[in-house]
C-alpha cells in the first residue's frame, strides 16, 4: 500500500483528486483502507476502480476479464472457473463501465491532429431485434476514436458519432472516409462547424469548416461482380491526395482501416459474429462490452504496424501514455475527480487544513 499514489475521492474536501498531496494515510493494513485527514473521510483501496466490491479474489477478476475481452465465450469461462454465469456477466459490465470512464476521462483532455478518419457501422443480430453500432477510428495511429450503440440505423446514430469525433479534433484539415450511407455526410457537415461570436446579441451564426474534407466508397454487388466507386463529396482532390500520404502513405480512397477494426471487435465479442449462437440479450451488454474492448485495444494491444522496434499501442501513438498498459492497469485506473467544493459562507474556520493553503 502506497499512500503518495492515492487521493481523496470525496468531493466535498478540498483536496479531493490531489496525488501525493501527503493527506493521505494508510487507515487498516489488513482491510486494505486509507483515510484523508483533511475531511476524515476512509475509503477502500479500489475504490474509485472495477475492482469495488468484487468478493472474489483480484486476479481471478482480472483473468476473468482479460479473457472476455479476448473472445473467449462466457460459457467456457464458467465451466474453467466454476462461477456463476450471473456472476461474469456483471463483471463484464463493471469493466466495461470503468472503461467507459477511463475512455472519456483520457479522450476530454485530448485535442488531436487526426489527418483522416474512417467511419462505419456494424449490424448486430440479437435476440428480437437488432442494434447498430458505429464506431470511427484514426487511421495514422490505429486509434479507436469512440462509439455508439442503437437501435436504428438513422441521423441521430451518425450525429452522436460525428460529436465525439469533434470533441476531439483540432481546427487542422481533416479526411472523413465512410461508406455510401447519406446521413454520414450531413451530419459531419452540421457537427465541424465553429461559432463566429461578433459581439452583438443573439445566438453567433456557425461558419463550416473550409478545410474539411469527406469522402465515400460506395460498393454495389451485381451477382458475382463487385463494383467500388469512390467519390470526393466535399473537398478538393489535391488536398485528399496530401492527407491520404501523410495518413496512410500514399493510396486511394478507402475504408479499410475501420473495416479490420470492425473484424477485430466481431473476432473478440461473440454477439457480434455473423453466424452465433451466443446472442447478447440486452443493449447495455453491447454498450460495456464494445468499451472494453476499445480501452483494451487502445491502452493493451500492441499494433504492429505502428513500429517495428518495440511494442506500440495507438494510444502511444497518438501520444496519450508512454508504455504499454496491462489489462490489470486498465482496471485499477482511478480518475480524479475534477469537482471543486462550493465556496465557504461566514466567517473563516478557526482550523485551517494545510492542503488548503496550497
């Protein structure tokens, strides 16, 4: 137990999400439990992590999860460890949901020069229905951009993609490849748009960007035969050729990149593959599963077409850690808490805590 790598998650004290800080001390060894002594406050040591509550041993989780984010069945998990069906399901989902918050933690401090992207749904068989998922990706890193997950195949789906792919991009030109679908094309345009403020009242009026660019590659099958058109929908051919050099070396128009990315998520979820006997049941089990995976291919797979000298992730990539994660560094990973407390009416305390001076 290391006190200088803990901080205090309770968001009423002033030094709540402050590392190495020393209000933190070591409360019960044998419980494993520090305390802040600044508010008082103990907390467990995974607190803050998807490892909170788990009754079972730690490393039985992290084997556990390790192999669902690998492909392996939930069916053959529960025979080789003898646990409750119930039981893995949930700690897919207490996984899934810690690597939610880690992706969008990382993703929000993040302002990136991404040169192309490439988008693309999935069509997802489940039990009554079916769900899509749309996911984009960087080509120039390998970096999974984000994802979203529902029920139709409509603008609504595309927006809420081409918003998290905003949230992150730089004012820098920038290619967006995807397929024939329509709605795509409107809502990147509605979404790369800056507020012009002229200092007069009302709401600013919102310019496009001129350096965006958005391509398609339209497949149409006729028997056996195969026809790809790629067509330039806004943008100059100039400029496309410039991006796709820097991106991805040279090349034509094309979305392959988010297509293997595609192959990689239906190899490691089985919900996903075309032909399956393990439906998922529910949307919420798509939605923790898909962020899993993509914290684990980000953070944990090393991409061998990133460097031929040591193993890189694309989150090294792109600059967002220096080393490799472990699957176990992805599940202890505790996000400060950013909240600061409300001010203080009346007059000032009579004692004051020395974490708030500083």
């Amino acid at each position: 137990m290391n006190p200088q790598e803990q901080f205090c998650p309770n968001v009423r004290c002033h030094a709540s999400g402050r590392v190495g800080g020393g209000n933190i001390v070591i409360h019960s060894q044998q419980k494993q439990r520090y305390q802040c002594k600044c508010c008082g406050k103990t907390f467990s040591e995974t607190y803050g992590t998807s490892l909170y509550r788990v009754k079972k041993a730690s490393e039985l989780f992290v084997l556990v999860v390790t192999l669902l984010s690998h492909g392996c069945p939930v069916p053959a998990i529960v025979v080789a460890f003898g646990l409750d069906e119930r039981t893995v399901k949930s700690w897919l989902h207490k996984a899934g949901q810690h690597a939610q918050q880690v992706h969008e933690a990382m993703m929000s401090q993040q302002q990136l020069d991404l040169q192309q992207v490439q988008a693309d749904e999935i069509r997802i068989k489940m039990q009554r229905k079916v769900l899509w998922m749309a996911m984009a990706l960087m080509v120039s890193t390998r970096l999974w951009l984000g994802g979203v997950v529902s029920e139709r195949r409509d603008m609504r789906l595309a927006q809420r993609l081409a918003s998290q792919i905003r949230h992150i991009a730089l004012d820098q030109p920038l290619l967006l490849a995807v397929d024939g679908w329509k709605s795509y094309v409107r809502a990147f345009q509605q979404a790369f748009r800056t507020a012009l403020h002229t200092g007069q009242r009302g709401r600013p009026r919102l310019q496009a960007w001129s350096h965006l660019l958005i391509t398609q590659v339209i497949k149409r099958r006729q028997g056996q035969t195969l026809t790809i058109e790629r067509r330039i929908v806004q943008g100059t051919q100039v400029l496309v050729a410039r991006l796709l050099t820097n991106s991805q070396r040279g090349g034509v128009i094309n979305t392959a990149y988010i297509e293997r990315l595609n192959a990689t998520f239906r190899q490691r979820l089985n919900c996903l593959a075309r032909r399956t006997r393990t439906l998922a049941r529910t949307a919420h089990t798509v939605h923790t599963a898909m962020f899993l995976l993509g914290c684990v291919y980000n953070f944990c797979t090393p991409h061998h077409s990133l460097s031929l000298t040591a193993p890189t992730s694309p989150a090294m990539a792109a600059a967002i850690t220096d080393r490799l994660w472990s699957v176990r560094e992805l599940l202890y990973f505790k996000i400060p808490t950013t909240f600061q407390p409300p001010k203080r009416r009346g007059p000032p305390p009579k004692f004051v805590c020395s974490c708030m001076l500083s």
